[in-house]
C-alpha cells in the first residue's frame, strides 16, 4: 500500500509525493516523516552520506537510555580526547616561529595519516605525537630555566667581583669594599672594624661580616629591602641594582649566623633566588669562568632541542586542519549512530527521521550512494511513513543562502517560527538594514561600509579559500551582504538628513536666507516682509535644507521628526505582524484567529 501523500502505481524514485505544497522563505518547506533500514555494513557510510547532505534531523529512537550507556559512547569520548591532542598540538605549532636554521624538508609518509580513513589509526599517531611534543618540551622548558638560573649567578658573580674587589689582595677585599659603600666610618674605626673581622676569621674560620647575593623580583625590591632592614634591626647593609627581565639584583651585607638566619629565610618568604658567591677573588674568577662555559653548553643544547621540536612541528602542522575535519565528522557520525535501532533478528539499523518532500530523491540518492561506497549486499530501503503533521510537530525548515542566512539568524535569535507559519525573514531584509540607516545615516559613512562590504562580496571565493579568519572578521565576511544593505540604505537616509561625515552638504543651495531686519530666516523667493519668516515658494528639492544644521531650534526640530518617523514605522512593523498573523490563520483554517485576534488588532 502506499504511505500518506503518495502515488500508487508510481515509482519512489520519480515522485514519491504528489502535494504541490512547494516551501519557499515565505513559509517553511513541507516535511515527510522517513523510516530507513540499512546494513550494518552500510551504516557508516550512510550516515556520512546523510551528513554531508544535511538534508535530513534524525529523530532518536533511544532517548530511554542515558547517554553513557549509549553503544557509541565510548568511541565519542574518544573522538573529543583526539580533539583535545589537536588543539594541543595547534597551540604547539602556533607557538612555534619560522627560523632559518631550523627548516627542515621533513614530510609525512604515512598516506594513512596524511588522509586518514581510520580513527585507529589517527589517534595512535596523536598519541604517540603528543608524547613527543610534551617530553621535547618539557625539556627545553627545563633547559631554558637552567640558563636562566646559569645567567643570573653569572650576573651575581660579575656584580659581586665589582664590589668586592681591591687592589690589596693580602686583605679580605669584600671588607674594605664594605667600607667604602658604607662610606660612614673613620679611618681609625675602618682599621679596627678590619683587624676584628681578621681575628674572628682566625678563631672561627668565617669572617666577622659576610654576605648573600641573589635575584629577586623587581616589584618586590623596595618590601624586600625594607623587611630585612627590618628583621636585622639595622644589622645589615643592601646595594640592589635593576637588570633586564624585571629582576632585581641584590647584595645583603651582615653580621652573625643569626643574622645571616633571619636574612635567609626573609629571602625564600620573598621567593629570592639566592647563589653561592665565594668570598675570595680567585675562586669568584673560577667560579666566573665555569659559569660562561657551562653557559656556552647550553645555548648549543638548547639550539638542539629547538631544531628537533621544530623538526617535530613542521612534520604535522600542515595537516591539522585535515585531522581536526576528519575527528570532528566522525564524531557527528557516531552521534547519530546512537539515535539508530538495531534490529537483532535481521542485522539491520533503524533510522527515523523528517525530510523535506522536494528533497526526497537526493535522499534516496544519498543513500544509494552510502549502500555503493560501503559494498554492502543487502540493499537498504526507505518508507516514507507519512507527510506533514500525521506523525506528530514536524521541524520548522526554511531553505536559505549564503544571502538570507544572515536575515533568518537574526530572526531565529528572537525565536523560531512554526512548522508552515509564515517566516518573518523576508521582510527583515529590507526593515532591519533601513532601520539601521535611520539612526546611523550619514552619506560619507555609508560608501566606506557598503564600499567594504563590496570588496568581501566580490573577492569572497578568495576569502573562502584562503587562510583561517579571525573571529571578528569571520563575523563581518558572514554578515557581507547586511552590512552592504546597512551601508546603501545609509547614503539614502544620508542625503535625506543631508549629512557626509555629519558635515552639511549644499548641492541645490539653500533655500532660506538670514537678513539684519530679523532673527529669523525666510524664504529666499518669498522674503518682501523679513519679520514674517515665510518660507520659500519652493522647498529644498530633495532632504533636510542644510541651513538647518546652523539654526538655534536645528536640535529640536530634529529630535522631532525623527520621533515622528520611529512611531511611522513602528506602527509599519504592527501591522505586517497583524497581517502575517491573518495569513497564518487563513493557512491553518483557524477562524477563531481572524474573529478574535485579527480583527481586533487591526481595529486596535
């Protein structure tokens, strides 16, 4: 037997059904409700077929089971796992720059990564690549921290041997150093300050005053100084000098192991990086010299590492986009495999879902071509189990492109219209970008946005084609066609308010003129009598005379017309709402709606 809305006698391929109700943007398109049965050989090229034809919602026929539970649930999580790996890898390879010696001409072989087919086989590359970039990261990271570490003891060993040093090398040089940057004794105390701290080294192997020396901060210097004056009770004296990187180089003079105890641990509270200075000047030369070889080590090392990592990226970031596209496509099919039935006496999945009634043959197109493409032997068949509202609220479907798009979302952001309600989309493409124009009109704005927009409709393919856009700009190359609406309707209002660039224009000349007799202006054919400020036999052929942008009440009389045309059009906007609310009850034959509702709002 033949299912609603269909033929007897006549193929499915032909016409399938025989209403002539054809949708259009006025009103949304008519759907059928569908069954399909398919081999499970066949289900995923099937669904990938229907996927790419965007031509069909599934309805899901397991909504008791819970999402967890669902057979493809662990292969989703999977697929978002991988999508996780690429947008790693992404933010690896965006962090990578471009540099000479580290061009590589390395390629993928692996035709199975290149154009995967498999997830299998992707995710075990992802993983195994993401391995990789992290470890050779994670050691240049460590690497880098090392030198770091290397370059500012270096700096600490070249800022200590300049104040610590002396040209009498039998004395302790960091002593009379000291006392130079102290700069507050007498000779005869310098002398005994120097004898005491020699006699204290004699006995106790340390000498009276000594020193720590490290990094810290730049923006914790001055609390930094001012708790060690603080914790020592004065006891103590620091030279701090700013270097590059926002860190602070500093020198703590002190007295005492309690002392040197308190200093210590103000250091590690205000995360200082302390480094072990010798005090004698030869082994700070040692010390010196080690540093800049070791330094040298590591530059070639992390120069290495460099070179692996961008041998690592280079070798993949070309193909991200390919991988994302694909992981991204199978998880959509493998969502919609969870709304499918599996029928376990016949091997076969169930689908239901709507289509479009003028779309039925490029569906069953769709599916032919998944049954060919996945060599599946049984033939997967289609039953179309009814039309229209028989099987319950159908979708609301209204066919756009690439220009009505923009309209329909702005309208679909205030709500959805029902299923053959009439669309209100055609309408916002002329009352949205002319209400826009009303408040932004100006003739000079209006060319640079419609010139803009002119230039993305004319080179779109290139635009298409080309790199990824930023977000901004995605926005204005998918909103192309409103802006050049925005921009047109706005050199009309434009020349109506007689504006360019909020400067008036005189293009027919004024026709009003001030004389000494009055105040107030007059027509400039009809001024006999000054005081009377008649107008001019003939107005201003075309906008707002521009001698208005000069007068007193301009703000007034301004604010007034524009009152006046809002209430126009909104009155407008009522009425095309009432009328569609009229159409829609004539279409659903809902005479109550005309009585109660539409005749009342007109006569309102």
């Amino acid at each position: 037997s033949c299912g609603a809305g269909t033929k007897c006698g006549e193929s499915f391929g032909v016409r399938l059904l025989c209403r002539d109700i054809m949708g259009s943007l006025l009103r949304s398109e008519e759907m059928a409700y569908v069954r399909l049965y398919f081999d499970q050989v066949a289900a995923h090229d099937t669904l990938a077929e229907l996927a790419r034809s965007e031509i069909i919602q599934l309805e899901d026929l397991n909504q008791e089971v819970s999402s967890f539970q669902k057979e493809a649930a662990g292969e989703i999580r999977r697929c978002e796992e991988m999508l996780r790996r690429i947008r790693y890898l992404d933010e690896q390879a965006k962090s990578y720059k471009e540099d000479e010696h580290y061009r590589y001409s390395t390629e993928l072989e692996d035709r199975r990564i290149m154009s995967p087919k498999k997830l299998e086989d992707l995710d075990e590359f992802l993983c195994t690549m993401e391995h990789s970039v992290k470890q050779i990261t994670t050691h240049e990271e460590s690497i880098e921290g090392s030198y770091e570490e290397l370059n500012e003891m270096r700096l600490v060993l070249e800022a200590c041997e300049d104040v610590l040093r002396d040209t009498n090398r039998g004395e302790r040089g960091f002593v009379t150093s000291l006392v130079k940057q102290m700069g507050a004794l007498t000779p005869a105390a310098a002398n005994a300050f120097r004898e005491l701290s020699e006699q204290s080294r004699t006995y106790s192997g340390k000498g009276l005053v000594n020193f720590i020396a490290g990094m810290i901060d730049t923006e914790r210097r001055a609390a930094f100084e001012r708790t060690t004056f603080r914790v020592t009770k004065g006891n103590c004296f620091v030279k701090s000098e700013d270097v590059s990187g926002g860190r602070t180089l500093f020198i703590v003079f002190l007295t005492g192991s309690k002392v040197r105890s308190k200093v210590e641990r103000t250091c590690t509270a205000f995360q200082a990086a302390r480094y072990p200075i010798p005090e004698d000047s030869e082994e700070r030369e040692k010390s010196h010299g080690a540093c800049i070889e070791r330094l040298r080590e590591l530059e070639l090392v992390i120069t290495a590492t460099k070179a692996s990592r961008a041998e690592i990226i280079r070798n993949y970031r070309d193909y991200l986009d390919i991988w994302r596209d694909f992981v991204e496509d199978e998880k959509t099919i493998l969502q919609a495999s969870n709304k499918l039935n599996y029928d376990t006496s016949r091997s076969l999945f169930i689908a239901e879902g709507w289509v479009a009634s003028t779309d039925m043959e490029e569906f069953t197109a769709c599916i032919k071509r998944g049954q060919l493409s996945s060599n599946a032997q049984a033939p997967s068949l289609v039953e179309v189990r009814g039309v229209g509202k028989s099987q319950g609220e159908p979708p609301t479907y209204f066919r756009i492109n690439k220009f009505t798009s923009v309209f329909q979302a702005i309208i679909e952001s205030y709500g959805i219209a029902q299923y053959e309600e009439m669309n209100p989309a055609p309408f916002a493409v002329i009352t949205f970008p002319f209400l826009f124009a009303v408040m932004f009109g100006d003739v000079g704005h209006g060319v640079i946005m419609a010139c803009f927009a002119l230039i993305l409709i004319i080179f779109e393919r290139a635009f298409q084609n080309g790199p990824k856009r930023s977000e901004f700009f995605a926005y204005c190359f998918n909103g192309r066609y409103i802006i050049f609406l925005m921009g047109l309707f706005s050199i009309f209002t434009g020349f109506i308010y007689n504006e360019v660039f909020a400067v008036p224009m005189n293009i027919f000349v004024s026709r009003w003129k001030f004389t000494d007799e009055s105040d107030m202006a007059c027509g400039i054919d009809n001024c006999e009598d000054p005081g009377a400020a008649n107008p001019p036999l003939k107005p201003y052929p075309f906008g707002f005379d521009p001698i208005w942008k000069i007068s007193k009440n301009s703000l007034a009389m301004f604010n007034s017309y524009k009152m006046k045309l809002s209430i126009v059009l909104g009155v407008t906007h009522m009425i095309v709402g009432i009328f569609n609310s009229f159409w829609n009850a004539v279409h659903f034959q809902v005479g109550n709606s005309v009585l109660l509702l539409f005749m009342s709002h007109s006569h309102l």
